[in-house]
C-alpha cells in the first residue's frame, strides 16, 4: 500500500512539476545507496545490544520463576 501511495504522489509531483520529478527519480537510488551503510551499521548495533541484554538476563533464565507457597 505504502508503493502505491508513493507512486500517485510521485504521478502527482510529474503533474504539477515534471523537472523535480525526475530529479527525485534520479536521485531516490543515490539517497537509498549513502543511506545504506547506516542502516546496516543499526542493524549490528541493535544485535550487539541484544546479544548484551541476554548476556545479563541469561542468570534469572537460568534459575527460572520461583515458586512461592
């Protein structure tokens, strides 16, 4: 749904000013390749912060609920 909302705005811009939409045709490509590296970067930051998370939780999963009577 989110591409074909994308396209009718972009049909839209082409309607109104045809230059700046095939600037952003030209340029979308180059925006998602500099942009690239950092979501990568996110994506190993976000492991390393779960790999941590685990690490300190990994003694209560070990020991497990304890039942009280």
């Amino acid at each position: 749904m989110k591409v074909v909302l994308i396209f009718f705005v972009w049909c839209l811009l082409l309607l109104l000013c045809w230059p700046l939409a095939l600037l952003a045709l030209v340029l979308a490509p180059l925006v998602w390749l500099i942009a690239l590296p950092f979501r990568i970067a996110g994506l190993c930051f976000g492991a390393v912060f779960s790999l941590v998370r685990a690490l300190f939780c990994l003694p209560a999963r070990l020991l497990g609920p304890r039942d009280h009577p």
